[in-house]
C-alpha cells in the first residue's frame, strides 16, 4: 500500500488545543484558520472531487473528528468519522455581478464566521467561481486545534502541485477502515494520563530537594523565572486603545500584496529583521487609524501587541500546534519609520529572550482542566487584553497548482480571540500576502483601514528608495 503523509498524527490533543477547542462555549473564542488562495482560473469540478478525497487519504486526520473523552472529564483524541461525507466538506459557489474582492470577502467572512459541526472533521473547502479576469478561488477552512501557521504550510506544500497537469503516478493509499469507540480505551487513557502527574510530582520534588543543597542560586534562579513568566503570561503593559476597546462577533477581511525583496530591504537599512520592519509597518497603521479617527497619538503612546513565536525544534511532527506568544507595548506613537522599527526590534529581542518565553505549556495543562466556561473567564483574559495579534510565516517558495490552475496569491486569516485585529503575512513567491481579520465592532470603517494600513506600509518602504506601492487585491 502506498504510504500516507505524517502529519497531524497525534492520537490526543495537547493541552494548549484542548484550551483551544473548549474556550469556544465563548463564541468570542472560536477558533478558525483560513488560506484564501487566488487561482489564475477555474479548476475543473470533478478533479477537485477526486483530489479531495485523495487528499483525506493521504491525510487521515481530515476524515477524522474529535471526540470528548468520559463526558468532558478526560483529554479530547482524534477518533475516523465513519459517516465521513466528502459532500459535506467540499462546496462550490459562484460570485454575482463583476465577482470582486469584496464579493469574495463577503463570502469567506461568513464562512469564517459559521461555527464548525463538531461532530465532523472539522474543516471545510469551497470553491468559488466568477472572480474577475476569469480567476476563481480556494477557500481552505480548518479549525485550529489542527495545526498552526507553520503547520499549515507544511500541509500545503505537501499536498499541492508543482505542475499543472494531472500526476497519473501518484500514491494512493486506501481510506481508513472504520474503527469503533474503545470506551474502555478512553479510560485506560485518562487513569494513564492522570497518573503522568505523580512522576511529574515526584520529579518536582527532587528538583526541589536538589535546590536546598544551593539555596543562593536556586532562589535567584526561581525568582528570575517567575518575573519573567509573569511578563509572559500578563497582557503588555499600558492601557489597551479606547478606540479600539468595543468587541463583537463579527469579522471583517482586507488584503495586501508588498513586494518581498523591498519590504527586507527596507529594515535591512535601518537594521531591522523583516519580522521587525512588518510590525513596525503595522503600527504606523494603526497610529494613522487612531489619527484619522480624531484620537491623537502621543510619541509615547503604545500599542497592545501579541506576536505568536514558533517553538517548533527538529523532531517535532508535522502538524499540530508548537508556537508561543510573546507581548509587547507596540511603540506606536513613534512617527519616525526608522526609529520605530529600532524600538520594535528592541522589544522583540527581549521578549525571545524571556526565559518562561514557554511557560504558557507549564499552565496549559491545569487551564485544560477547567471547564468550558471557567477556562474562557481565567484563559481568554490573556488574549482579550490585545489589540494586535500578527504573525508572519513563510509560505511557498515556488510555483504551486490547484487542479491545474496556478495559485496566484495565498492570504491568511487566522481567528480574532478577544483582541481588535489578527493581522497575518504569509511569502508567496516574491510576494508578501498580507490577511488582516478585523473585528468590526472595533474597528468600524475597514476601508479607511486598508487605506491606513497601506499608508503604514508605505512609512517603512519608504527607507528602500524605489519600493514598488503596496497593491489591493481586485
């Protein structure tokens, strides 16, 4: 039998995606992921049929669902849906009128915005035809207790072509044959898990016993820890925006193409990395937002920012969730692109270098444990208390097809857990694909918006003399 892909392989959910999937009796919390990928033309219905379901078998986590374990007491797993229907997950549409960006939008916002079945895998795709010049587009939802940005990548990469025709030679591995629900199983598991925490106890202990032979240097070294896990677990200093302070439940999408090369050249210049020059363009938006909208900024005047960093080491499967957040007070008040670029890159510093930088995994397994509603009144205050997430992945470094039509453009939405914006970069190609997730109760006018963030990212290229504009998707 030709062999599957190894990704998403994990049996249980780690305890940061057990957070993840029960925080959202907090419909603030739910947990979406979208690739909104540009196609240079309509593929053909029957092929994206038969691809899907080649796709499913290459990667059996896509005809699996999760199910809660002993009534909600023990860790979620992954167990095969044997009512798996490809029907239900793969759906097409067509645009009205001149098929637009917007046209488009509106329909990936109201995907974006319809919760999951969770008695399904829960992913969905959809094609939608009519886009302008004879393009369509591939709209791949999934929720995010199946992986992160990096994961995703590492999804699609596998996954898509790099040719246009048809590859006849293919592996073709078999579904899954139906399994049924091990009761016995799941309590083996948990009784198994549960005593985990005894070694773990006891490993704690020696710890402990160990640091009274030093007491000098092991308290210094705890306190140290604990300073810098409070820095890590608590929301960035300074108040959050009054502008953007409302929250509601609706989301609204906008999209940017940067050219790669000026945007790195750009920070290069000043010193800055290029996660460092695309935050700082994000802040100068959103500086000109505030601006526009009568609220003054002063120079000092920061920004609530949460900046996922991937943890992800040599060893670790495909798939699956490895990132942690790091938070900083987004210097945007500063005017200057290059000096904010250099304070941005000063604060990103420190915040890698915190050494609870993953402390979040020390707390994720007692925050699982706590019931749905409970979790999202204890966990769901780190992230409310944001008013910018954003994220920056490396995406596909060459030509990739659909069913034989060309990805154009790949942008990224990822979900909106409390904070106003969820602002994601994802490198196609030469091209930097910019998704920001607006939450339209906090940020009420997303075309003055896009207009700022254009603006934003104008300041910073401006360091590159010659920089192509920032172009909006048509």
């Amino acid at each position: 039998m030709a062999s599957r892909l190894g990704w998403g392989t994990a049996r249980e959910m780690s305890p940061f995606e057990v957070m993840m999937w029960r925080a959202e009796s907090d419909p603030r919390l739910r947990a979406p992921v979208m690739a909104l990928e540009i196609l240079d033309t309509t593929p053909d219905w029957d092929r994206m049929l038969d691809a899907h379901d080649w796709a499913s078998r290459m990667v059996p986590r896509f005809r699996e669902r999760v199910r809660d374990a002993l009534g909600g007491l023990g860790t979620p797993y992954w167990i095969q849906d044997s009512a798996f229907d490809l029907h239900y997950h793969l759906r097409r549409v067509r645009l009205p009128g001149d098929g637009t960006w917007d046209d488009l939008a509106a329909i990936a916002e109201r995907e974006m915005m319809t919760p999951f079945d969770r008695e399904r895998p829960p992913w969905e795709a959809t094609l939608v035809e009519g886009l302008s010049g004879g393009r369509a587009a591939y709209l791949l939802k999934m929720h995010h207790v199946l992986t992160d940005g990096l994961g995703a990548i590492q999804l699609l990469s596998q996954l898509h072509s790099r040719r246009r025709e048809h590859d006849p030679d293919k592996p073709q591995p078999k579904a899954p044959e139906p399994e049924p629900v091990d009761h016995f199983g799941e309590v083996d598991r948990l009784v198994r898990r549960e005593m985990g925490i005894v070694p773990a106890a006891a490993r704690a202990t020696r710890d402990v016993l160990g640091a009274l032979t030093r007491p000098i240097s092991a308290v210094t070294e705890s306190v140290r820890y604990l300073d810098s896990a409070v820095r890590v677990l608590s929301p960035p200093p300074g108040d959050s925006s009054h502008l953007l302070r409302p929250r509601g439940l609706s989301w609204r999408f906008a999209a940017m193409d940067v050219d790669f090369a000026d945007l790195r050249a750009a920070g290069k210049s000043v010193g800055g990395s290029f996660n460092d020059t695309y935050l700082a363009a994000l802040l100068g938006a959103f500086r000109l937002y505030h601006v526009e909208n009568g609220h003054a900024v002063a120079p000092d005047e920061t920004l609530r920012v949460s900046v996922p960093v991937s943890v992800r080491r040599s060893g670790d499967g495909d798939g699956g969730n490895r990132f942690a957040p790091a938070r900083v007070a987004g210097p945007m008040g500063i005017v200057d692109p290059a000096e904010r670029i250099g304070a941005v890159s000063a604060q990103m510093r420190a915040a890698r270098a915190e050494p609870a930088l993953e402390s979040t995994d020390v707390v994720a397994p007692l925050l699982a444990r706590l019931p749905g509603p409970l979790l999202t009144l204890v966990g769901g205050r780190s992230t409310m208390g944001n008013d910018l997430q954003a994220s920056n992945v490396p995406g596909l470094p060459f030509d990739a097809y659909l069913c034989g039509a060309r990805i154009e453009r790949v942008y990224p939405y990822a979900p909106l857990p409390g904070c106003a914006a969820m602002i994601t970069l994802v490198t196609h190609g030469d091209v930097c694909c910019v998704g920001a997730n607006l939450d339209a109760t906090a940020i009420t006018d997303r075309a003055l918006f896009t207009d700022c963030l254009v603006r934003g990212f104008q300041e910073v290229l401006a360091l590159n003399p010659g920089s192509a504009d920032p172009v909006l998707p048509t």
